[in-house]
C-alpha cells in the first residue's frame, strides 16, 4: 500500500460495525496496523470475541467490543454513553458496514412475505441510520482540524439492480441514497470530513462463503478491497465501485451507465436483466462511449 489516508494515524478511533468477518474485519486490520483506537460491532458474539484477541490493547491503544443488533436503535443509545466516555475526543472514522441477506419464509414468495422486507431493510438500512443518528455528532465534533472519514457499504445490486433479491438491492440502494445526501450535507461545513460509499466487487466473505467452500478466482479477498478503499480515498473519491478479477473498472462503469440509460433513453425498466433485451444489452455495454 503505497499512501495511506490520514485518517488511519495512531491515537485516533475507529467504529466499525460488521466488524467480526469479511470487509470489516479486514478494515479493522488495517486500523490497528496504524495504532487506532478500535470500536469493534457485530451482532455475532463469539466471533467478535475471537476477533478482538487480534487486536489486544495496549498503552496508548484500545479495543473493546459490542455484540448488538444494528438495527435496534436502544442498542445503539446504551452504546452511545459508554463509547464517548471511553473516547472523549470522538469517532475519527465511522464506517457502517454490517449487512444480511435474509430469505422470504417457506412456502411464501418474496413479494408475499412482508417480514423479508422488513428485516432487510431494518438491518442494511436502518442499522446505517441508526449508526448516523448515534455517532455523527461524534465525528464532526469540536475537532475540525484533524481528517475524519465515513464509510458506508454498498453493493452493485444498489446501483445495477439485478433480479433475485429485490429486498437486498432496495436497502443498499437506500444506502446510496443516504451516503449522497451526508456527502453533500458536509462537503462546506465539515471539510475536515470525507464520506464514502463503498461498493465491493464480487467479494470471498462471511455473506458468500457458504457457497464455495473456498475463495474463487474470479473473487477478490476482503483484504484486496480495503486496500482498493483507502486508495480511491487517498484519491478523494466518493464513489468507491470496486472491481474483481472478472469484472474490470471499464465494464463496471459500462453496466452502471447502461443501468442508468434505461430512464434516459425511455427502455423497459431493468433492461439489461430482461430476455427480449439481453443481446441488445450486451452489444449497448460495449458499444457505450465514456468519457
């Protein structure tokens, strides 16, 4: 890793949610690596445990733990008092990230099920908003002259919206929609604050392992992907859309600009996922002229 964001310095505190597997655990890696404070959530309590052994304190570091549940905002209000007492000087980077794919209930379709909507949406979404409502406060505090960061995790089904999981792509849409807003709503009065959206390629974590039993080519490893974070943060992007080993940056931008076309250019909503488009679509992705 060539530069590294100044937000990862010793001494300053990191909260990460989804902190015990995947893109979390391998950003609190790379916080420790740099003497940050660490504030370790996961609804899993045993494998938070098992991850905070990675990270023992020391003198002029600390780690402590939190098993909760994201999307309950009483959680999030108990946690609050106890980390502003730990951490005074408050959260110099905040990054929401824990996530679930949930399935409709059996024998029920997913536009049958409404709960399959709704812890969905209460975890992937709310459990963003309630982190917000908790801990902004904190990171734009009285301290204006350090670099402070917000990550909020994505996902490609936000913005390309293929068929499957229409619950999971409405939450992590929504998560587009609330880093863009907080990113606009900071930009002038809090300089000092860079707010992120990022959006993992095909990604070998917690949330897919159980479909391989181990990491597939074509995927990246968690590590690869917060090492491609901090660098487009370094770059000062918001939009951090990381690709894979099958899928490039150019294709990438190529499917999200074919997405956004179907409004644009009046074709049938989800286009590219359609039968009667799918050749069409293909040949538009290459032909597509950016930039």
């Amino acid at each position: 890793m060539s530069a590294t964001h100044p937000v990862f310095r010793a001494e300053a505190t990191a909260l990460i949610t989804g902190a015990a597997s995947g893109i979390g655990l391998a950003t609190a890696k790379l916080c420790h690596s740099h003497g940050m404070n660490l504030v370790l959530i996961d609804k899993n309590e045993q494998a938070l445990s098992t991850t905070s052994a990675q990270f023992p304190s020391t003198a002029k570091s600390a780690t402590s733990t939190y098993a909760i549940d994201v999307s309950d905002i009483s959680a999030w209000n108990a946690l609050q008092s106890e980390v502003t007492s730990k951490h005074p000087s408050g959260i110099d980077f905040l990054m929401l990230n824990a996530g679930s794919a949930f399935k409709p209930a059996e024998g029920k379709t997913r536009w049958q099920d409404p709960e399959y909507f709704q812890k969905t949406l209460a975890v992937n979404t709310l459990g963003y908003t309630n982190g917000l409502a908790t801990f902004l406060d904190s990171v734009i505090g009285s301290n204006k002259a350090q670099p402070r960061a917000i990550i909020l995790t994505g996902s490609k089904q936000g913005i390309t919206n293929p068929p499957g999981d229409p619950a999971y792509n409405a939450s992590k849409s929504a998560v587009k929609t609330i880093a863009e807003q907080l990113s606009l709503d900071l930009h002038e009065t809090y300089p000092n604050v860079s707010v992120h959206l990022l959006v993992p390629g095909w990604t070998y974590t917690g949330m897919t392992a159980g479909r391989h039993a181990s990491k597939p080519d074509g995927a990246w490893t968690p590590e690869q992907v917060v090492e491609y974070m901090n660098e487009k943060m370094v770059d000062g992007r918001f939009y951090i859309i990381c690709p894979d080993n099958e899928v490039t940056e150019d294709l990438d931008r190529r499917r999200i600009a074919w997405a956004y076309g179907d409004m644009v250019h009046g074709r049938p909503a989800l286009s590219r996922w359609r039968a009667d488009w799918k050749e069409k679509a293909s040949e538009g992705i290459k032909q597509l002229q950016l930039d």
